[in-house]
C-alpha cells in the first residue's frame, strides 16, 4: 500500500522569505499528488497539483516539483505572507484509488 | 455550485447514542469520500463511493460504523452506539472521478461525551 510520510513540525518563516516542505512516498505506481492547504477550523483545501508525467508545476507564489527516480515531492511557498500560515498536507495515490494524506506540516509566517 | 454540503456542523451526544452525519457531494461527482481528523492519525480514510458503491471500506474503524449512500446526491455515515474515542472531525469530499480532485465539505465536528 501507499506509505506518504510528511513529518509533522512547524515550519517558521519570516515573511518575504519561501518556505519548503517535502514529502516521500513509497508507491512507484503513484502518479498524482496533491497539496491541501488547511486553516485553524477549516475544511483542507486543495491548493495545487501535480501529475508524474511532469516535474515541476508553479500557480503564482506557488511551486510543486516531483522527483520521481528519489520518490519525493516538495512544495514551495516563496515571498511568504501572513495569509499562508495554515497546516499543509501532501497526499498520493496508490492502487485502488485511494489517496494517503501525510501527517500535515504546520507554516507559522512571522509578520 | 454549493459545493459539498455536511450537516449537522456540530454534534454532541452521549456515549452509547447513535449519531448520523450527512453528506450532499457536488451535482456531478461520481466519488464520495468519508474521512476523519483527529490530532493524533491525522486525516484518515473511512471509505469511498463510486456511482454510489461502496468501493473501499477497509478504513472503517469496526462494525459501530457504517456508510451508505442511496443515491448520486446524498451519504449518510452512521455510528452506533458512540464511544468518546470516536470524538473528531469527519469530512466527507467528492470528486468526479475516483482520481481527480477531491473536494471537502466543512466538515462536522462530533463529540461524544
């Protein structure tokens, strides 16, 4: 089965600075991985996507990449601000279409 | 589009009560998704539909919990009888296809007291 590991810590960024967090999964047959993005009190939100037959994607301030021969996936947030403190979970899918969240990483961005 | 609709958004009950939360996927979605949060597993996966099937179940905790879904716009996920440890967040998500984006609900927020 799919094993996404995402090691839950808190990541603190001073604004204007990026913030980077990875992934790996375990499951060479995956071929979609999602990031959601989950505020304080709020429903996950999915906030960009990437297929394995690409291996990077960018939607303004943010960037995945996927390294498949390493099984590993990253997100990258650059010129942080205030609005992208929130818990972000990555995710893959694996053979019966289920999809594995990682445990979550907290972004702290100090103003 | 509403988007994916739960309700209740909160629910607190006793132990030993039955609870059932509800799901409305978007017009649309063939996938049905029911999942729970909690600190400790962090979002974990119950079980999803497919065009209103029961497809993977294997995520269900035990036989207090059950799903279904009688038709393409409503879900149904039940407990009973509740136990304080089943105290969390449920989402459910729908997707149009099983491997497209899943789309969450607000979520409801159960404690069993």
């Amino acid at each position: 089965g799919e094993n996404v590991e995402q090691h839950p810590s808190t990541l603190s960024v001073q604004e204007g600075d990026s913030a980077v967090i990875k992934c790996t999964y375990s499951d060479s047959a995956s071929n979609y991985f999602p990031w959601y993005k989950q505020e304080l009190g709020k429903r996950p939100q999915l906030i960009i996507d990437i297929r394995s037959n690409v291996g990077e994607k960018k939607d303004q301030r943010i960037a995945v990449t996927l390294n498949k021969t390493a099984k590993h996936f990253s997100l990258h947030i650059t010129e942080t601000q205030p609005e992208d403190s929130a818990v972000y979970f990555c995710a893959g899918y694996y053979g019966n279409n289920r999809l594995a969240f990682g445990k979550g990483n907290q972004v702290v961005v100090i103003p | 589009d509403a988007g994916v609709i739960q309700s209740p958004r909160h629910e607190v009950t006793e132990m030993g009560q039955e609870v059932t939360l509800r799901c409305k996927p978007i017009s649309g979605h063939n996938s049905l998704f029911w999942y729970r949060q909690t600190m400790m597993r962090g979002l974990e996966l119950l079980i999803y539909f497919n065009n209103n099937v029961p497809i993977d179940d294997s995520g269900m905790p035990e036989d207090r919990f059950s799903a279904k879904m009688p038709n393409a716009s409503f879900s149904t996920l039940k407990i009973q009888p509740s136990e304080p440890r089943d105290s969390a967040v449920y989402f459910c998500a729908s997707s149009h296809g099983a491997t497209d984006t899943q789309y969450f609900g607000p979520g409801t927020r159960l404690t069993v007291l």
